[in-house]
C-alpha cells in the first residue's frame, strides 16, 4: 500500500492518505468528522449562526425537556408529544 503525507481540506492537520482512496476522489480530510464538517459548509443553506444554535441546543436537550414536561404538567419525565401532540 503507498500512502501521501496530505493536509486535511477541513482543519489543515497533516495525515497519510491511502493512494487508492486519493484516486477514487476520497481521502481528503483527515478524519470522518472533518468530512462530515466540510459537507456541511459546502451546503448552499449553511449558516454558522444556525450551527452554533442547534450546538447549544443539543448540549442543553435535558433543560428543554424539563420546560416541555412542566407546560404539559408531566412530572415523570414522559415523552411530551404522546401526552401533549406537536407544538409546531
């Protein structure tokens, strides 16, 4: 197997990319999770406001479900959409 010493499209670390991969148009980033962070800003609707947004959000999902359980009155922690339906 022959390897290149590249940098990442997405972060610009060094790495060593499998020549067979390079020649199938794969091995430009460095990782799974550098590729999946360069499609998402290759992305027409991509909006570093939105990420950092949906960010926070994810970290903080248990306040947001606590708020959702005490609209709906829930106290046992119950999927708020079975007892409540969609709110959008």
């Amino acid at each position: 197997m022959d390897f290149t010493l590249r940098k990442c499209d997405n972060c610009n670390k060094q790495y060593y990319a499998d020549n067979r991969n390079l020649n199938r148009g794969w091995g430009l980033c460095c990782s799974k999770r550098c590729a999946a962070k360069k499609r998402e800003k290759s992305k027409p609707t991509y909006n570093p406001q939105t990420v950092l947004e949906n960010n926070y959000r994810r970290e903080h999902w248990h306040d947001y479900q606590k708020q959702d359980d005490s609209y709906c009155g829930l106290d046992d922690g119950l999927d708020y959409l079975s007892e409540c339906g969609d709110k959008d």
